[in-house]
C-alpha cells in the first residue's frame, strides 16, 4: 500500500469550482449524465462542499472508490482539503 492509499481516510475532498460547474450543468433537466459513469458522477455529488473518505466508505467498496476519487481529481472535479 503507498502513502496516498494510506493517506485517503484521514483526507476530506471537496468540489472545485470546475466540479460545481459541471454539477449545475448535469442536475439541468436538458442534460443529461455526459461522459461520466454513473457510478463517478454519484461520488461527484457526494463530494458536495467536503466529505471525508470514511464517510464515502460507507456507500462504496473502498478499492473502486479510491480509483473514482482518483479520476475525479485528474477531471480537476474534486481536490483533496488537506
């Protein structure tokens, strides 16, 4: 396991104000999901204004949501609050 794998459950992670943007346009009645996953754009919602890793754990299997969590941050969706 490396540092940042052990590292995620003492960290919060929040939107950006590119994630926002892309959750005003997705919960539009027009548009719809677009390219993320269904499973991607749950975690983006959950992120919201922070969340921690262990209260996401709770939802999800630990190992598909650090990669989510992972694609989020390299979207620019989400950032780690340290």
């Amino acid at each position: 396991m490396d540092q940042a794998t052990l590292d995620t459950g003492t960290r919060c992670f929040r939107l950006t104000d590119k994630g926002r943007a892309c959750v005003d346009i997705v919960e539009c009645e027009q548009q719809t999901l677009g390219s993320l996953s269904r499973y991607l754009h749950d975690v983006l919602m959950m992120c919201g204004t922070g969340i921690w890793f262990e209260q996401l754990r709770q939802f999800m299997p630990p190992r598909s949501l650090e990669e989510s969590l992972q694609s989020l941050q390299n979207l620019g969706l989400i950032e780690r609050v340290h």
